[in-house]
C-alpha cells in the first residue's frame, strides 16, 4: 500500500503571505489535495527577534483569502524546541554527534590558518573524536558527525540529482551552547514527526536539503520525496520586485483579483499542463505533478494575471461571486451595502460579470446598479444629454412605459421608436445610458433596463430629460 501524500508549507513569520509564498503554498495544496492526501501548515517561528503575531496572522489570513485549507492545527515550531532538542541529545547518546567546546577564537583561529596554509577553511573541530574524559566543565555546542568522504545526492523532483562532495558539508550545529535548537534541525525533526512525504518549496533551500539529510541519515528516518522549485521573477527577468509582484496575497486581494484567478494563474506559474491557461480548481488538483515544473525561473505577468481573472469571474457562479465581491469591500473598508443594492447585484451579476477583470471593473459596471437618484452624470455622459438627446428621451418614455418588462418587449418598444423617428439605435444608447447610470460605458442599456425594473428605468429616464447641463441651463 502507498503512503498517504502528506505536504506541508513552512512559512517564517517574518512578513506578509508573498507571492512566492502563495505558490510555493499553492503547490503544496495541489498536490496533497489531488491525492487525497494532507496538506499542514507549520509557522517556523523559532527566530524570536523576527517573528511576529502580526505576520502570522498576514499569513493565516492570506491562505484563507486563497481558499488554501490546511489540515489539523497550525503548528508552531517554536513549541516543538524541547523535541528537536530530544532529537540531538538521542544523536549524542548514539555518538552521531558530539560537544564541541571550541571558543569563536579558536574557530577564527582555525580558519586563519587554513587560509595561509591554501585549505578549505570549513571548520573541522577537534573535538570529534575526543575522549569524553577529556571534556572540559564549560559551554558547548552539539555538532553532528557529518560524512567526511563520498557524496550526498539530492534525488529531487524538479532538479533531478544533485551530487554534493561530502568533503564540503561540515559538522552542523544542532544545539546552540545555551541548549537551543538550530532551524535545521527544527524541521528536519518537525517534518519527521509531521509525517510529511513531499517537501515542496522554493529552491533556495537546495542546499539545506543536503545538510537537512545529515540529520534524516544519522537518525534513520525516511527521507521525504524532494522537489524544490525555480523562483519567481520579475517580467524583465530579475528577481521579483515589490514593482512587479512581490506584494502581499492581502494586496491581490484589495486589488480586486478573485481568489480563483489568482489560483490558477500562481499554479501556472512555473508549472504547466500542456497548453491548458484557464483551469478549474478541479483539473489543477487532477493534473498538477512535478514533471510539469519547469527548470528555470518563471516570470510574473500581471496581464496574464488580469487576463485568467476576467475568464474566472465570468464564469463563477452569480451568488457566489456576489460573496465574493462583498468581501473584497469589506477588504478595502467599504461600509455594508443595504439589502437593497444587494438584491440589485444579484439580479445584475450575470451582465456585471461580463468582461470584469477585477473586482474595481465590476463594480465600475455596478455604478447603476449602487447609485441613488438624483444621478450625477459624468462630464462624459453629460454630453450625451444634450438638448436634442434629452428630446429623444421624453418621446421614448411614455412608449416604455407601456412596454411589456422583457427583453423582446424592451427591445421591440426602443426599436419601433428608432425606425418611426429614422435614428439609428446606436444614436439612443448614449443618452440611455447616460440617464440610467449617468457613465458612457455601461452594461447594455436593455441590461440595465432589465436589472432596475420599470419604475426605476422611467423614473431615471424622467430625471435625464429634466437634466440640465452644467454651465447651459436649459
Ligand atoms: N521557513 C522557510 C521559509 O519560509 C521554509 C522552510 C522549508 O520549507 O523547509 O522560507
């Protein structure tokens, strides 16, 4: 029987949830979430001066603005400081490791010397293979025996092998001389004890997984299934900058970007499936693996980004898009909207979710929909009431009136207007939708229509054909 798939995203809370983050948590998700297996969430806050309440919960938060669920509790990794302590003392007792009672001094010492004499200054302590008789009564730290000749190789799913001389690992401290744990070996010890399978996470941490195997070895604990993935950078090929991208999941969200383009266009994001750009949560958790990451850097593109929102917000559910776009006010500060223009969203949201690349662009579209009357045309749409326009709109009036409330009703009423007065539709769009959302750009003006129900159509349109331009009385 195969091992049920067990991930996990290990962020520092030392700042908000970045994009690379985002990803390197994204995959995690994907990949346990398309096994049925466990997807956790361990917070390595062992750095005290870094780490803060603040951050973490930037990161909680961010993960849940994702749709990024973990399993069971968050772990914190400063708690487990008594274990991974456990875990180096058993490596001492089994002699995988020893104390070493070398001062700064000596260490610097060493090192000046193996400068003049042109070798590696990697620092080989004596105190290896000391007799324990011979320890002093002072501080020590605990180092483990690293492997001096042969190699380490990494078998990872992204960079293949990677062989690293043995001779150039030295001997790792796993206890500080005030008896607390290394990083290292805090998530060596936490991955182990976590039970986690697959270490994804970004390819800056190569060269830990071969100090990090020290650990696995001497303890002879299974060696999780590696895959350590290219970073992100920037559109001009640079690493990624707060210019393009490097901002916090928070800052997507007040963007306006939907949680679901945003997942689909961070999984793209060095990984692919074949020619597929616009996915479903389902296929992404179906089709991601590790031989669709790709070796070298992926490259942010806020287009692309803005592009795979838009297909998302079109083709999401109206009620679930309305929650949706409701939390994106509550995110930027906006007040509640009444029941009311709730309604009104709900009943707009298929026309509204037409071509909105963002939340901001959709509810550009919702102006009508949010505005009370009187409307406050803007200088665009002002000029589509003018005197001549106004006159159109008085005639078309009372003919709506009477209308039956449908589309075809609307569109046969406005359209035996047009022939009988010999004007094209396209002469009547302006001013009809400058009196029923007082903008230029609108949903369609039967849309609208539709949306805002007779007596609030008439009304608007009544209003419009009083509507006095500023500056022109008259
Ligand atoms: N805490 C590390 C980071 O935030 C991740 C370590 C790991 O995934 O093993 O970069």
């Amino acid at each position: 029987m195969t091992r049920q798939v067990v991930t996990r995203f290990a962020p520092s809370p030392t700042g908000f949830l970045h994009i690379g983050g985002a990803r390197t948590a994204l995959f995690n998700w994907l990949y346990a979430r398309g096994r049925g297996g466990k997807f956790l969430l361990r917070i390595e806050d062992t750095d005290r001066e870094r780490s803060t309440p603040e951050a973490t919960a930037a990161i909680l938060q961010g993960l849940s603005w994702l749709g990024l669920d973990h399993d069971g509790d968050v772990v914190s990794q400063f708690e487990g400081a008594a274990r991974h302590a456990e875990v180096a003392h058993q490596l001492l007792a089994e002699g995988k490791a020893y104390k070493c009672f070398a001062s700064q001094d000596d260490i610097a010492a060493f090192r000046e010397q193996a400068r003049a004499e042109g070798k590696s200054t990697l620092y080989r302590s004596p105190w290896r293979d000391a007799d324990p008789a011979s320890h002093p009564d002072a501080p020590y730290v605990v180092r483990i025996k690293a492997p001096q000749d042969g190699t380490t190789v990494i078998k990872d799913e992204v960079q293949g092998h990677v062989t690293i001389r043995n001779d150039q690992l030295d001997d790792m401290i796993l206890l500080r001389s005030d008896g607390t744990p290394v990083y290292m070996l805090a998530v060596v010890v936490d991955d182990h004890d976590m039970g986690v399978t697959h270490v994804i996470r970004g390819d800056d941490h190569l060269n830990n997984a071969a100090r990090q195997m020290m650990i696995y070895d001497a303890m002879g604990w299974d060696v999780p299934v590696w895959a350590h993935i290219p970073l992100i950078h920037g559109p001009d090929g640079k690493k990624l900058s707060k210019r393009h991208g490097a901002l916090g999941a928070e800052e997507y969200q007040k963007m306006g970007y939907p949680a679901a383009g945003m997942r689909n266009y961070l999984a793209r994001l060095g990984w692919s499936h074949g020619d597929d750009e616009f996915f479903t949560d389902a296929q992404a958790k179906e089709w991601f693996d590790f031989a669709g990451i790709g070796k070298s850097p992926a490259r942010f593109d806020t287009k692309k980004l803005e592009n795979l929102c838009g297909q998302h917000i079109a083709a999401s559910e109206d009620a679930a898009l309305l929650q949706e776009l409701l939390a994106f006010r509550r995110a930027i500060g906006e007040s509640d909207l009444p029941d009311d223009k709730k309604d009104g969203l709900s009943r707009g949201m298929y026309c509204l979710k037409e071509r909105a690349k963002t939340f901001p662009e959709l509810t550009e579209k919702a102006e009508f929909i949010l505005s009370d009357r009187p409307l406050h045309p803007d200088a665009k749409a002002q000029k589509n009431l003018d005197s001549v326009s106004r006159g159109i709109l008085k005639e078309l009036t009372p003919q709506l009136q009477n209308a039956s409330w449908s589309r075809d009703g609307l569109e046969a009423v406005t359209n035996s207007f047009a022939d009988a007065k010999e004007i094209k539709f396209g002469k009547m769009a302006g001013p009809l939708r400058a009196a029923l959302a007082g903008r230029a750009v609108t949903p369609s003006v039967f849309d609208m229509m539709l949306v805002l129900g007779r007596e609030e159509t008439i009304a608007r349109l009544e209003e419009a054909a009083d509507f006095e331009p500023e500056g022109q009385p008259g």
